[in-house]
C-alpha cells in the first residue's frame, strides 16, 4: 500500500509516518517546512523518516504547488498539513490561517476528488466547538469557533462535506490536546517538560484553571489510522479521555520530575475556551480506545525531553 502523509514532518506527521511504515507500507510524505517553528527541527524529522525503508519526502507547499502526480493512485491520503495554534491567527496571522489551512485543503480535497482517491483523513481540531455549553461534546455538537484559527479549521469541515457531496470519501478528525515526545514546542505540555529541566520558566495564561483532554500522540496516531481504514464516517473526536486543568498538569510534571516546575504568570489569551472535552462514542466503534493515560504520557514526554537535552534523542530516535 502507498500512502501520503501531509504536514509529514511535524509533530503529528512524523508519529504517523513511522507506525505506517512499521506496518511495512511505502509513504509518501509531503511538507513545505513552514516557519510556524523552527523548520531545523522538521527537516530532522525528515531526515530520520528518510533513513527508514520504503519512505519518500516530498518538499512542496500545498498552497502554490500541484499535487495530483503525488497522490494519484495512493490507498489513502493523510493530511496533516496546516498552520497550528490559536495565537497567532488573530489580526495579520489570519491571512496564513487562511492559505495554510482553507486553501491548501480546498486544493488537495480538488485534486483528491479529481484523482479519485479512495479516502481522505483531514486534522479538524477540537477548538471548532469554542466555548461549548455542556462538556464532553458530541460530533453533533453546534460549532461556535472562538478563534481565527478555529473558523479555518471548521471552513476545512465545511469543504470536506461539499467534495463528500460530490463523492469523496473524507472524514474529519478532531484532535483534542494531542502531546507526547516530539511535541510542538508551542505547546503547554512541552514548555512544562522545559522548564522544569532548567529551561524558561512557563508562562501560564490566566490562572490555569482551564481544562483540556490530552490526547497521548500513539492514540492519535491509532485513531488516524483506523478513521483511514474504517468504515466512511464523516467526522470523528480524537480525545484521550483524561482531561486536566492546566494546574493539575503542572503539578502531575513537577512530581514526576522530582521538582516544581518553574512558573511565571502571564494574561489569559483571547481564543482559549474555559473546558475541552471529547464525546469519542463513534471513535470507540471502530475498535479505538485510548491506551495511554495522562500520568505516563507525561513521563513520555518528560523522558523525551530529558533524552533530547542529555544528546541521546539521535541514538533513541527509533522510540516515539
Ligand atoms: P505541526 O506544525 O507540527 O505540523 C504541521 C506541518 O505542516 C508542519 O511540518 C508544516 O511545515 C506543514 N505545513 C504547513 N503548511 C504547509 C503547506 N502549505 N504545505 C506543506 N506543508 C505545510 O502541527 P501538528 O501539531 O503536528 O498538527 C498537525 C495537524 O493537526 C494540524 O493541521 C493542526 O492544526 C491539527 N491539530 C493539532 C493538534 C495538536 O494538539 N497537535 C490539535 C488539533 C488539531
């Protein structure tokens, strides 16, 4: 089987490249090595994917660039591809919201329809449902996005379900607070692991009393996988089931580290909705159900840290 992986390099891409491709799979994986973070760190991720057998890297950017010669004939198409991140979408951010997001997924679910590809898995993202009124949210859930970010995520949704009218078989994922080793360094979970290994201390927005469903990376990897190959479904939550406040978090860290982690206060940021929470009946019939609970995704992710700034992140690169 040869499948294609946008956003490849990233934090979500690189996980599910590598468990395809341990299935023994050929991969194509397709990214554009965007400046939302440092593109070093991507292109080693690349890098190590390109070390393994059977996988291809493709640099190109799905908004300017054709695709239809990488997807043609692929089982299925992977597309994780995007700008992430509530913060910077607001005010001249939005404009690459937009192409990162809503056109590059307008072009790709074009060329998917047009090439005839069999299925396609879109990253939706939790935020869609904004302030929700009662928590977990069901898939049926109205969507009320708090964000710029948030509205080009359900503009995506909304450009899966026109091309599904037209045939296309396409199923949107909702990632909940996905963590784990490699995260994106944007990300609380990753700034804890930081600073609370001598790194900048974290800044925490507000007094931390918002709640988020984790989601470890290996479950979301398994749900992406299995939203590929299960039967058509058009939206699905990816939510770990553990939800924790940012506080309870910092201090699930700073037990495991043997320390408190470092805090400096910072404001409440505008987009951040009080509670996430994910309703993941549909998920689980499809054989999912989350294997990683929040304590030892923590000490994962910990442990990566801790690996990475001792050196040893090259020699466990095989390891999540
Ligand atoms: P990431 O930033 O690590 O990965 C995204 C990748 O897409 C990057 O490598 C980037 O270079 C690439 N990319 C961006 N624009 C591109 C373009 N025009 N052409 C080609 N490549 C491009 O982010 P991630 O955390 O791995 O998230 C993956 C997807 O899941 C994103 O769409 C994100 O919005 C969504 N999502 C993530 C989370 C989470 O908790 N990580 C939660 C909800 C939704």
């Amino acid at each position: 089987m040869r499948y294609v992986v946008t956003g490849s390099a990233g934090f979500i891409g690189r996980h599910v490249c590598t468990a395809l491709l341990a299935e023994g799979h050929e991969v194509v994986g397709v990214d554009a090595y965007t400046d939302y973070y440092d593109p070093v760190r991507k292109r080693a991720n690349t890098a190590w994917l390109s070390s393994r057998d059977r996988f291809t890297p493709v640099e190109r950017d799905l908004v300017t660039e054709p695709v239809d010669d990488l997807i043609e004939g692929c089982a299925a198409l992977i597309h994780l591809a995007g700008q992430p991140g509530v913060r910077l979408s607001w005010a001249d951010g939005f404009d690459t919201y937009v192409d990162r997001n809503v056109n590059a997924s307008q072009r790709l679910l074009e060329a998917a329809r047009r090439t005839r590809v069999p299925r396609l898995v879109l990253a939706s993202s939790s935020s869609v449902y904004g302030q929700a009124p009662a928590s977990p949210c069901r898939e049926d859930t109205p969507l009320r996005p708090r964000s710029p970010y948030a509205v080009t995520k359900r503009a995506c949704e909304d450009l899966a379900g026109v091309y599904r009218a037209l045939g296309l078989d396409v199923v949107a994922l909702r990632y909940f607070t996905v963590y784990g080793p490699r995260q994106r360094p944007d990300m609380a979970v990753r700034r804890m692991c930081e600073a609370v290994e001598g790194g900048p201390a974290f800044e925490l927005y507000g007094a931390g009393h918002h709640v988020r469903d984790f989601t470890h990376v290996d479950d979301a990897v398994d749900a992406t996988v299995r939203a590929m190959r299960g039967p058509t479904s058009e939206v699905l939550n990816v939510g770990g089931g553990e939800s924790a406040a940012m506080v309870d978090v910092l201090d699930r860290l700073g037990q495991l580290a043997g320390r408190p982690v470092p805090v400096v206060r910072g404001v409440a940021q505008r987009g951040d909705v009080d509670r996430t929470g994910a309703d993941t009946a549909a998920l689980r019939r499809l054989g999912w159900s989350p294997q990683t609970p929040l304590n030892a995704g923590l000490a994962s992710e910990l442990a990566w840290v801790r690996a990475r700034d001792q050196g040893l992140v090259a020699l466990a690169g095989r390891a999540s």
